[in-house]
C-alpha cells in the first residue's frame, strides 16, 4: 500500500494528487488495498492503493 493510505479511515477526508479535479473527498471503506471513496466532483470511485497514494486532508474542509 501506498504512503498513507495504511492509516485512511473511514470519515477521513482526503485529495487524489493524480485528479486535483475530483476535489475533496470522504473515505467511505478500506478492505485491503481497496479504498472506496466519495469525491465532491467524481462521486464514489474505488481506489486501488497499490497505484494511487491518497493525501490526507486535516483543518481544510470547505
């Protein structure tokens, strides 16, 4: 797993560095590398933390 994504929660809120334009998002689900979150401009997307390192967001919701 990637950077941080071993400590992702559900409720946490995190950024995809590689789609800045997705924009904020919640973790719904963590199952092994598979991390489910929901993107105020993407929606539900399924994450695969082997490929993509998540940037947890703290003290910047809008």
């Amino acid at each position: 797993m990637k950077g941080l994504n071993a400590m992702l929660e559900p409720g946490m809120m995190v950024k995809n560095p590689a789609a800045p334009d997705w924009g904020l998002g919640q973790v719904q689900s963590r199952i092994g590398n598979r991390i489910t979150v929901n993107f105020e401009h993407a929606g539900k997307v399924v994450i695969d933390g082997l490929q993509v390192a998540l940037e947890p967001v703290f003290g910047e919701h809008s």
